[in-house]
C-alpha cells in the first residue's frame, strides 16, 4: 500500500452530521496524509472556508485525487443540493441519490489505486431507499461493488475497549437463528483474526466466540444452535491456522454476557458476536465515540464511524468529530508502510 496516496472519505448524509464531522476531522489530519472529501461540493467547501483553516482547498474530478499533496483537503463534487433541503436536517430522496453517488464514487477510487483507503460518514438507509435504491447499509452495497458475496465480508466494531466482529448485521431478530452457519461463523473468526494480527503482529491474541442464546444454550435447554452449529463451527477452525499453533487462541461458545465482560476486562482481545445488537449495544456503552465500524474482507480497507445521521445534531450545529477522527486514524494505521 502506498502511503502516500489519499484517504477518500464518503461524508454521508448532507442533511446530517457526516458533513461537519468529516471537515472537522480532515481539517485536524490533513498533516498526517492528503485527504478527498466526496459529497455535495458547495457544502463542503463552505464549511471549510468556515473553518478558517489555513490549508488548501481543492476542488477535483474522480480522477484527479494525484494532485494531492500533504496538507490538502481536496473536495469530490458528488452534485448540488438546495440548501433549504439541508436545512430540514431530515431524510429525502435528494439526499438520498447523492450519498450513494458519493459513496459509490470514493469506494471506485480506493478500488482503481486512487486512494489508500475508503473512511465512511453516517448514512440514511431510508433517504437511499427512497430515492429507489435497494439498500440494507454500507457494508451490503460495498460488498456487492467490490463484486463479492455478503458472506464474504465481516462487520467488526474495533475499540479502545472492545473489539467485536459479526457473524450476522442488518437482518431482523426473528431471522437471526436460521442466518447463523458454520462457515459463517468460521469467516467471523477469521476476519477478526486477521485484524488483530495485523493491529499487532507481535502479539497472541485471544477471541472468544458467544453464543446466541441465555447461557450460550445451557447444553440445549434454551436452544441447541451452540451445539448443533456454532461449537462445531469453532471445534473445526482449532485444526487450522492461526488457531493450531495457538498465535491465535480460540475459545467459546461461551454466554455472551461473560465473554464481553471478559473483554472489556482485557481477559480477551476480540469478540465474535452472532448478531448485531449483541455486538452493537456493548461496542456504543463501552467504546461510544472511539469505536470504528470496520469492514474486512473488501479488496480495499474501509472504515466508518459507529454512529447515525444525528440529524437533531446536524440542526443544533453540536456535531462531534472522535468518531471520523478514530475512523481516519484507524485508517492510517493500517495502511501505514512498515517503515513509517
């Protein structure tokens, strides 16, 4: 990976904090790399000329994110928006069309070697659905442009706190048990894996897998998914590596209760969770404002904040930017050259 090249940063929702949290945190790195800011151009560029930043601004085609150069935030003209639209700070199609357009543009850019990595705002599921698009979240739609199956990539919430990967995201509860596999869960754990060794090579990290039901099952008296599925699951990845040589140890399934006490406890270094409020609700209580949304398995990185649109803060003018500031520096890590 070159680390000379820009990070490109889809900003999100216009109507929402994406926008401001996106400048902000750009205007606070752009010593550490370039950065490229794909959205509605006037918008951007106002809030940085707002700043009052001593930094240069520069407006750039697709293809053009080359002429950046240390120092700079460079502005991705996505297409307009009427200001009046903006200032509802509220879900609509407008908005909707251009945060995909935005997105779809940044993703392409990491995916031609145009960029270094792909950081994500807050968006709005409902103002892409409504301007006609088929859309589940991020992590889907960037699944299906890098041309690769959902079972292929893993939502994972890397914290200061906690580090939780996810067997199933945006599916609803009562769908969950039937969405839970052995080669599911299988991939979970080895992407979770993969992030750890590579957040620190040196070390042996631990993850522990939870189950899906009160007491992991209790041995079948609430469910036999953990013997039946996930403890199978997890028995036949012991046998391979990193597992075998223990450079990753493995344990689990376990009650998810205990296991993310456990780790926020610093007992284990990661966290397979079954589904998304099991990972979600325990990532925004113990990291909220430091976790980064991470999605491994995509040919390219790709890293988001962990909150929503906030459109009451959008309107408030209270956006805070840790979330895009761990997002972006997550993202530098780990395209960093060794030799950095």
């Amino acid at each position: 990976m070159n680390a000379r090249l820009p990070v490109a940063v889809a900003v999100g929702d216009p109507c929402g904090v994406g926008p401001s949290v996106s400048v902000a945190a750009a205007l606070q790195r752009r010593g550490e790399a370039p950065l490229a800011l794909f959205g509605v151009g006037h918008q951007l560029e106002a809030m940085i000329l707002a700043a009052g930043a001593a930094t240069r601004c520069v407006a750039l085609r697709e293809s053009e994110l080359s002429r950046l150069q240390p120092g700079d935030v460079g502005v991705v003209d996505c297409g307009a928006l009427d200001a009046a639209l903006i200032g509802r700070h509220a879900p609509c199609a407008e908005a909707g069309e251009l945060q995909l357009r935005a997105l779809r543009a940044a993703a392409q850019a990491v995916r031609a070697g145009q960029a270094r990595a792909l950081v994500t705002g807050p968006t709005s599921k409902a103002a892409v659905v409504s301007a006609g698009h088929s859309f589940r979240g991020q992590t889907e739609f960037l699944a299906q442009l890098d041309g690769r199956a959902e079972d292929d990539v893993t939502m994972m919430f890397l914290g200061p706190k906690l580090r939780v990967a996810l067997v199933t995201t945006h599916l609803p509860i009562a769908a969950v048990p039937g969405a839970i596999t052995g080669a599911r869960v299988q991939r979970t754990v080895r992407h979770l894996a993969q992030a750890l060794l590579q957040l620190a090579p040196r070390a042996a990290p631990s993850i522990a897998v939870a189950g899906l039901n009160p007491h992991a099952g209790e041995e079948g008296l609430f469910g036999r998914e953990e013997i039946d599925v996930v403890g199978p699951g997890v028995a036949a990845l012991r046998a391979e590596e990193p597992f075998a040589s223990q450079r990753v140890r493995l344990y689990g399934p376990a009650p998810a209760e205990a296991v993310l006490r456990a780790a926020q406890a610093g007992q284990f270094d990661g966290v397979v969770a079954m589904f998304h409020d099991q990972a979600t609700i325990a990532s925004k209580l113990l990291d909220w404002g430091a976790a980064v949304n991470t999605t491994w398995g995509l040919s390219f990185l790709r890293t988001s904040v962990d909150h929503g649109v906030a459109y009451d803060a959008a309107a408030r003018g209270a956006a805070e930017s840790e979330g895009m500031l761990a997002a972006l520096d997550l993202a530098l890590e780990l395209t960093r050259n060794p030799h950095d």
